[in-house]
C-alpha cells in the first residue's frame, strides 16, 4: 500500500453549496433545488458504490478516496434525510393548525 502518494489526490468538500443551491428566485425554483440535490446524491452514492466495487473486486483505485467519496455519499444521505423529515414535521404542523 502506497501511503504517501494519496494527498494531492484528494478532492477538498466545500462546506458552501454551488450556485445553483444558493438562491431562489421564483416558485417552482425550490422543487427544482430539491430535485437536483436528490440527482446529484444518487449521483454520488452510485459512484462511491462503483469505486468500492472497483477496489474490491479488481484492487484497483485509491482505498483513501473510496472512504472519502462513501462517507461524502453518506453524508448526503443522512442531510437529505433530515431534510425530508424538517418538512413533514412542517406539514403535520400546518395541517394540524385551525382555520
């Protein structure tokens, strides 16, 4: 196992979200930001699920970056997950107020 040569590798994680994520303009805008971040988290489980599949099978690829990318697809996971439950507590909220 090569140890030194996993740094420069590495991609860094942003703790801010790209643009799209950023600002909403319109109505509709927020399903969309909703839609994409599903997209782009099957996206990145799929591919951490390919990497860990690659390195098992073949022993090819970088046992580092595998870990990253699935604890990143984790990650993502659980925020959305949280986040689908911050909503439907909302909307039981809501539902259950008196008109």
């Amino acid at each position: 196992m090569n140890i030194q040569g996993y740094g420069p590798h590495i991609k860094p994680i942003s703790l801010q979200k790209p643009e799209q994520y950023q600002q909403v303009e319109s109505k509709g805008q927020f399903a969309n930001i909703l839609k994409q971040y599903v997209a782009d988290m099957n996206h990145d489980k799929k591919e951490a699920a390919r990497n860990a599949e690659k390195l098992a099978i073949t022993g090819e690829g970088n046992m580092s970056e595998t870990l990253i990318a699935m604890k990143q697809a984790d990650l993502s996971f659980q925020l959305m997950l949280s986040a689908r439950n911050k909503l439907m507590e909302a909307y039981r909220e809501v539902s259950r107020m008196q008109v």
